[in-house]
C-alpha cells in the first residue's frame, strides 16, 4: 500500500491516487488469477489423457471391453466439460483484467503524460508485430482448453471405435499404440508442467515490475501533491496578507471621506492582490469551505472598490454624497474582513483535521 499522505492533500486527488493503487492491485490479482486458472486446467486434464491413456492400454483379460469403453467415455466427458468450464473461466479473468485496466487508464487521463503506465502498456502492445503480436495471454488461455475440447471429442471417437471394430479385444497392435500414446501424455505432462513453472515465474515477475512501478509512480504523485500544497499554502498566504494590508489601509477612521472630499483618493487603487483568482483555486485545494470564504472576501473588496472609484467623481460636493458612500465603503470593508477570518479558521480546522496535533503549518495560511 502507498505511504499515508500528508497533512493538506488534496482530498479530490488523494481519492484519484487511492482509486488508481486499487485498479492496479486489482490487475495485478487478476492476472495472477488468470495464470492460476490455466495451470489448474492443465493439471486436472492432463491427469484425465494420463488415465485414459492407461485405460486404453488394458488388455481384455484384465478388464471386459465394455466398462473399459464406459470408462474411456467418462474421462473423455469430463474432460469435454472441464474444457468449456475453463474457456468460460479464461474469458472471464480476460474481462477483470480489461475493465481494471480500462479503468486505470480513465484514472490516468488526470496524471501527467509520464505516469501513465497502463496507457503505455496498452501502446507497447498494440506495437508488437508478428508472433508476439498475436501469441498473447488472453489468447492463449482459450486456445489450450479448445484444443483440449477438440482432443477430448477425438479421444471420445477412437474408443467407440476401437470397441465396434475390434469388439473389446485389444490387438497387439491396439497395445502398442497405447503404449505410445501414455507415453506421450506423460511427456506432455512433463513438459506442461516445466513450461508452466517458466511462464509463472516470468508472470510473477512482470506482475511485480508493474506493481513497483505503480508503487513509485503513487509516491511521485503524493510527493508532488505535498509539492504543490506547499506552494498553495504560501500563494494564499501571500493573497491573505495583502488584502489585510489594504483592508487595514482603508478602514482607517475618517481616511477616505477626507481624501474624497478633497478630491485626492488616488485614481488607480487596488484592494484585491493581483493573484486573486489564483489564490481561489489553490485554496479549493486547502479547503473548499475556506475557499469560498476567500471567495466572498474578494467580492466584498470588488464592491468596496466600487465605492472608492464612486467617491473620486470630481462633480460631487455635497457631503451627504461622502458620507453615504464611505459608509457603503467601510460596510464592504468590514464585511471582506469577516469573511476573511472565517476563511482562514476554515484552513486551519482543515489542517488540523487531517494531522491532528499539527499546527505551525496549519498557520501557514493565517
């Protein structure tokens, strides 16, 4: 499991990166599940040609000719049946192992062209050419049961056969054949299993790269995610001081109906940082209620600003003109500055929620 993430995280992205370590460890099972259900086909129906096989090869003597055919038909139905059983059960690990990784890649479309491993992957397999295009897991795990299936109805043939022609006895030349034949299973078991052992172990170990992949490309998510919550903290603190500043600035008693009544409030005043917007979408990150705080501080400023452009009009003089609209002035004003408190108490109750005990850097923003 990836390491537990850092005070401030995005929640929005914390729940991506879950979500994707989730879609990948399922992939990873699944396809392990998929190798398993082969090799246990493998074994079962192996052992099923290995009993034929010396069924087959019984004399009349040891055994009458028609429980020998029964017999005979029995494995090579259970055989038949476990065949489509595992067809069925290959094409279902196929599917899990195509919707985690279709909904890897979806989680992926959000992450940075570079971490996206399973689109990669998907590109890297669409590229191969010739046998290693076409040899691929998916397809051999129906391949092997459907030749089993094939081999099961043939085996099902040549015993019916064998008992009409030669009604029950078994010819030299009967024997001989099955002697090679249980022969042959045995070599085929033999070889199923050595070849099963290679290709597990490749399995596991590509399943273990893509795991620790996926692993390091998580830590490189949350580390860049802690990276970047830094960086949102110190821009809103930044945005915060400001407006503090200019908010201060203005609410001095008396300040701006002196300046307005002698017609030398500055012309281009600025109660909003320059970052405003910026500062909104990197506090969402911090916390969405803060950040809708911020949000209303700002419009408060916006409608303060107003007031202040509203006073500079060279043609008023009448008093009752100023007193109104510093008034409507100092209202925004105080209305900017309660919202900002409330903002920033939003900050800190997120901060602490998340490390409790944590406070110097859940200040970092008051």
């Amino acid at each position: 499991m990836a390491e537990k993430s850092c005070d401030g995280i995005d929640p929005e992205l914390n729940a991506l990166l879950t979500v994707y370590q989730i879609a990948s460890e399922q992939w990873a099972h699944a396809e392990q599940v998929r190798w398993t259900v082969l090799y246990n086909f493998l074994v079962a129906n192996t052992i099923l040609l290995l009993a034929w096989g010396a069924v087959f090869g019984t004399t009349q003597s040891a055994q009458g000719s028609p429980r020998r055919t029964f017999i005979l038909l029995i494995f090579c139905i259970a055989g038949a049946i476990i065949s489509i059983t595992w067809v069925g059960l290959g094409q279902r690990a196929n599917n899990f192992i195509k919707h985690y990784s279709v909904k890897a890649c979806n989680l992926e479309a959000a992450l940075p062209e570079e971490w996206r491993l399973f689109a990669a992957t998907e590109e890297f397999r669409r590229r191969l050419q010739g046998s290693e295009g076409w040899v691929s897991t998916r397809r051999v795990v129906l391949f092997i049961p459907g030749t089993f299936f094939v081999l099961f109805v043939l085996l099902a043939c040549l015993s019916i056969k064998n008992e009409i022609s030669n009604h029950g006895t078994m010819t030299e030349t009967a024997i001989a054949w099955a002697s090679v034949v249980n022969a042959v299973l045995v070599a085929v078991l033999v070889g199923v299993t050595i070849w099963y052992a290679v290709e597990a172990s490749k399995a596991r170990k590509a399943t273990e790269r893509q795991a620790a992949a996926s692993e390091a490309s998580l830590r490189a998510l949350r580390r860049e995610a802690d990276l970047q919550m830094g960086v949102s903290r110190t821009i809103v603190k930044t945005a915060i001081q400001t407006v503090l500043r200019n908010i201060e600035c203005w609410s001095a008693k008396g300040k701006a109906y002196n300046l307005a009544v002698q017609h030398q409030l500055p012309k281009d005043v600025e109660l909003l940082p320059l970052n405003a917007d910026r500062a909104v979408e990197h506090a969402r990150g911090i916390s969405v209620e803060g950040s809708e705080e911020l949000s209303s501080s700002f419009d408060s400023l916006r409608l303060a600003q107003l007031q202040l452009h509203i006073l500079q009009d060279p043609k008023q003089t009448s008093p009752e003109f100023f007193q109104t609209n510093t008034s409507e002035l100092a209202h925004h004003l105080e209305q900017a500055s309660l919202a900002l408190r409330t903002a920033q108490a939003r900050f800190r109750e997120n901060s602490q929620e998340k490390s409790p005990g944590v406070e110097s850097q859940a200040d970092s923003v008051s």
